[in-house]
C-alpha cells in the first residue's frame, strides 16, 4: 500500500482550516484531518506542515508558499486555489492558467504526490445578486477546467469537485456560504484520501 509520511500543503483558506474548529478554537481543516485518515489507514505517520493562507491567491502561493517546499522533501503535497482569483473583477483566465501552470510545474518534485481540486459548482448558493450568478458560475468552471487540464498533463491527481454536485450541498458550508463547514472539510479529507489509496 502506498504511504506518506511528509506532507505540504499550500494554498488558500479551505486548506487554511476556515470555518473547521476542534473544541478549543483552532482550526483543524481537510488537509489535518486526511493526514489524520492516511495516518490511520497506512500506519504510517503522515507529518503536515500546513502553509497555506487565508486570501491566498495563485500568485500568492507561487510567490509566497512555494519556494520552500522543495528543501522541505515532501511525499505528498496538495493545493487548492482559485476562488479568490475568480472573485477578482479584473480575473483573466489566462493570466491564472499561466501562473497555475508554472506553480505545478515548480511541485515537479521527485518522489512526490501531487494532489490538487477543481472548484465545486457553488455559483447557485453564493450570496451573490442574481444577475452575477452567471458569472460565477462560468469563472469556476473555467478555472475548474484549467486546473483538471493543467494537473492531468502532469500526472498529478486531481479530486474534481466541480464534477460532484453533491460537493455543493448548502448544508456542507458555512454562513458565508463559501468555505466549508466541519462536515464539508471531512467530506473533503475522506475523498482525497480515497483518491489517494485508490478506494
């Protein structure tokens, strides 16, 4: 079975933990709780160091995030990124598809996993005004589409959200409707740690 012992992972507030608290406050988030899962079912422990940021970008996470993970020698590494490059009026699909390309192609690690997600379909329950829904919702699928291509060409695994509807359940977030709540980020960990052990 495979197994991982060091694991990085970048990118923004959803592998930050936002909105996922254990009983004294902190964050706990999809990426801690599948380190927790591959731990389990491997019995191998899986060590995470934890970089990403709330409002990280892509350029955020090239710039700021990725520069040490190659000193670091993970064996697996994970990032989700995109909504807030899609939530920036002036978004330009190329610019993020050139920059997402270059920030996987510096994750070309020997000995590593990549793992990355495409965006879940959640233009219809963004509290957004009806005529941004539209919008939204063909932002994320663009971005979605960038990064399932990108990641594919690589040979990175990617969890492709925008393809689950269920992945876009009300009940699986927050009040703002935009990150995860505790069951979302479970969710999330049970599926890529699935992806992961293939099954």
């Amino acid at each position: 079975m495979l197994s991982w012992s060091n694991y990085i992972a970048l990118g923004d507030s959803l592998t930050a933990g936002r909105d996922d608290h254990g009983p004294d406050g902190a964050r706990i988030g999809w990426a801690q709780r599948m380190a927790g899962m591959l731990s389990t079912r491997t019995a191998v422990p899986c060590a995470l160091i934890n970089l990403a940021a709330d409002g990280a970008r892509v350029s955020t996470v090239l710039e700021q995030q990725l520069p040490p993970v190659g000193r670091l020698g993970p064996d697996l590494v994970s990032v989700t990124v995109g909504m807030n490059d899609i939530s920036d009026p002036g978004f330009i699909l190329d610019r993020f598809a050139d920059q997402f390309g270059r920030l996987l192609d510096g994750l070309m690690l020997p000995g590593a996993t990549v793992l990355t997600c495409t965006i879940p379909d959640i233009a219809g329950i963004l509290p957004l005004p009806a005529e941004l829904v539209g919008v939204a919702r063909q932002r994320i699928r663009e971005a979605s589409d960038t990064i399932r291509e990108q990641a594919a060409a690589r040979g990175f695994l990617c969890l492709d959200a925008w393809s689950m509807p269920a992945a876009a359940d009300p009940g699986l977030f927050g009040p703002d409707r935009i990150h995860p709540n505790a069951s979302g980020h479970q969710l999330m960990a049970t599926l890529c740690a699935d992806l992961l052990l293939g099954g």
